[in-house]
C-alpha cells in the first residue's frame, strides 16, 4: 500500500515471530519477565522486546532477527552503521527496484475462527 511513497513507510518487524517462552535456571518459564497476572510483560520484559524492535529497525529488510534471546544484555542493542544511519525501509534496504514479492498472502488462519475464538473464550470466562 506504502511502497510508492517516498515520505512514509511501514515495515514489519519480525523480531517476536520466532521467540520461546524465557526459562530460569531450573528448565521453567522465568516469571521474571511477565507481569502478575503471567500474560502481560513485566518492566524486564518490556525492556527486552524494546531492545529486540529497536535492533529490528537498525537491520535492513530481509535480513532482521526474529527471534529474541531474553538474554538481558545491553551490550546486544545495536547502534546506528556510520555509512546507513537511518532506520532500514524497503526503499533504503534495495528494494526499490527489484521483484520483491510485495503481493498479498492469505491470512493464515481464517477469519472465523478468530470469530469462534473469541465467543468460545467469554463463555468459557463466563463459566
């Protein structure tokens, strides 16, 4: 929708699509990184994923990390290159010109299961 514009961009970033679940020394989930209610992050996790979409955005399109190593590490955020100091879109990451295929997909899961979902989760929660 956005690739003939020179003024705006929307780029995906991938760096959640392949992240498992954070584990503590022992093997189990590490609740650390999630709020009380074990659903939300908690101020750990959201530093986390905010460093992982932050080095998203410093990688050019077709090369950005999609996973996420909850390592906690800052020496792992990434600083702008000196020869590209600029967040990557597809225009600036060399797309412009060439066959990326930029076609639709088909959802991959349809749009009434998602409908399903979510009346069998409120009467499951009603329950």
């Amino acid at each position: 929708r956005y690739e003939e514009r020179e003024d705006f961009a929307v780029v995906m970033q991938p760096f959640f699509r392949n992240t498992l679940l954070p584990l503590d020394s022992n093997g189990k989930p590490d609740l650390s990184f999630f709020a009380a209610d074990c659903f939300h992050f908690s101020v750990r996790g959201y530093a986390e994923m905010a460093m992982a979409l932050w080095n998203n955005m410093l990688e050019p399109v077709g090369e950005k990390q999609t996973w996420n190593n909850f390592t906690h590490d800052r020496l792992k955020l990434k600083c702008p290159n000196p020869e590209k100091p600029f967040l990557f879109t597809l225009r600036n990451s060399g797309f412009r010109n060439s066959d990326f295929n930029l076609k639709k997909t088909e959802p991959s899961v349809p749009y009434w299961a998602v409908i399903v979902a979510a009346v069998a989760g409120v009467l499951v929660g009603s329950l």
